[in-house]
C-alpha cells in the first residue's frame, strides 16, 4: 500500500457526492479521472472499497462503543503504536477528550487509518481520515467544519 491510496482518497473527499453513494457512471468517471492522474487501478480500487467501507459495521460499532463510560481514555494497541505517529495518536486522544466527538466516530477513524496499511500514519493523514470518516458518517455531518478548522496546522498549536 502507498501513500498515493491516500491521495486518491483527499481526491474523493473533494468529489465524492451524496453522502457516500456514486452510481456506476460517476464511479466511472471518478476512476477515468483518477487514472489519468496517473493512479494505478489497483489504488483506485482500493481507496473505493475503503470509502464505501466507511458505513459498513456501523451498528456493531455502536454496540461496541457504547458501553465506554465518559471517563474512559482510548489505548492503543502495539500496531496502532507502531503505525500511528505520535502526534496522531496525541491527535486522537484530543478527539477522544472533546465532547463533540462520540466514541464510535473515533473508533471508525482508527479503524480506517489501520485499514490503509500504511507503514506510518502521521499527523495530516490522521486529520484526513478523521474529516472522512465524519463527512460519511450521518449523525457527525455537523462536525465536518469543525474539522476542517482542526485539520490546519495552528489550530494544534491553540489548544495545546
């Protein structure tokens, strides 16, 4: 897995329509697109696959989640140690502290950072998956700006 799935996914942010549903024409033409970008199909593919996985196990992730009480601190396992940097796992901890996220919406953006095999996930790729995973996400389509506002490099800085 290279970074550039990820790239192809900032580029279906940008484009992808509807909440998280293309037709096969659009699809179509989203991966035309992509290709004369010069992304391989097997990237195109994959970052498809991994943006309509967005909604799937939705339910079992509530289910999940919804036994955390409002005191409890997110861990992370070896692999998400050794894959997430430290300023995104110090980015998803302060996700976890605010309020305004539930606990199933960060552990989606978790998952789906560990579902990019990627050999390390830092800061502005945590930020991109996590501003995906609440503009597909029905229930956090609220959160989306206050997103965008927390994935600029100052606004760290202001809460720190």
């Amino acid at each position: 897995m290279k970074e550039s799935v990820l790239d192809v996914l900032m580029f279906l942010l940008d484009h992808y329509s509807d909440g998280g549903t293309l037709d096969d024409d659009a699809r179509d033409n989203l991966a035309g697109q992509l290709a004369s970008m010069g992304f391989g199909d097997g990237e195109i593919d994959h970052a498809f696959d991994w943006l309509e996985s967005l909604a799937d196990d939705d339910e079992v992730q509530q289910e999940t989640c919804s036994a955390w009480g409002e005191s409890a601190l997110r861990h992370f396992c070896a692999q998400e140690q050794y894959r997430l940097s430290l300023e995104a796992q110090g980015f998803l901890i302060l996700l976890g502290q605010n309020p305004m996220i539930d606990k199933p919406s960060l552990e989606r953006v978790v998952d789906r950072a560990m579902a990019l095999e990627l050999d390390e996930i830092d800061l502005d790729a945590i930020k991109w998956i996590a501003l995906m995973v609440l503009y597909n996400r029905p229930d956090t389509a609220h959160l989306y700006a206050y997103m965008e506002e927390m994935a600029q490099p100052e606004a760290l800085r202001r809460l720190q």
